[in-house]
C-alpha cells in the first residue's frame, strides 16, 4: 500500500513539473521571459538585453523565466579506469 502512494505522489510531482516546464516554454524557452500581462508573454529570450530591446517598442516586464533557465546537455564524463 505503501508503494502504490508513493508512485502516486511521485507521478504527481513529475506531471505537475513537467506541465510547469511546457508552460513557458519548454525545451525551446530562454532564461527571460516578456510579460504583458497574465495570458500573454514570450520566454524565447537568452538574455535581459533582447527582452528589453523587444520591450522598448512591444512593452511588458522582463522577467526571469518562472521554470528556470533552459536544460543544457551536460557533457559527458568518462568513468576512470581503476589501477588494480
């Protein structure tokens, strides 16, 4: 019983994260994010500067983007060869 409620919350947790993340953006989301109000906003901005540039003559608020900045690839570490 036990098992089934932990798997319960988990599946929860991941549904709710992941609806966050498509939310703004997903994997095609930048770190900012353009607000003109409520319904309406852009997070395809790498950096403040683009945000406020596209702010300036648009309007809205620059902010950080509320499902963090996009996931990179990290790269890929070898394991070390053990000297036995």
């Amino acid at each position: 019983m036990r098992a089934l409620i932990v798997i319960a919350i988990v599946s929860a947790a991941v549904v709710v994260s992941e609806t966050a993340h498509a939310r703004f953006g997903g994997a095609t989301s930048g770190a900012w994010c353009l607000f003109n109000d409520p319904y309406t906003y852009n997070c395809g901005f790498a950096t403040l500067q683009q945000c406020r540039a596209t702010a300036s003559g648009a309007g809205g608020q620059c902010q950080p983007n509320p499902s963090g900045p996009p996931l990179s690839e990290a790269p890929v570490r070898k394991r070390q060869k053990s000297r036995d």
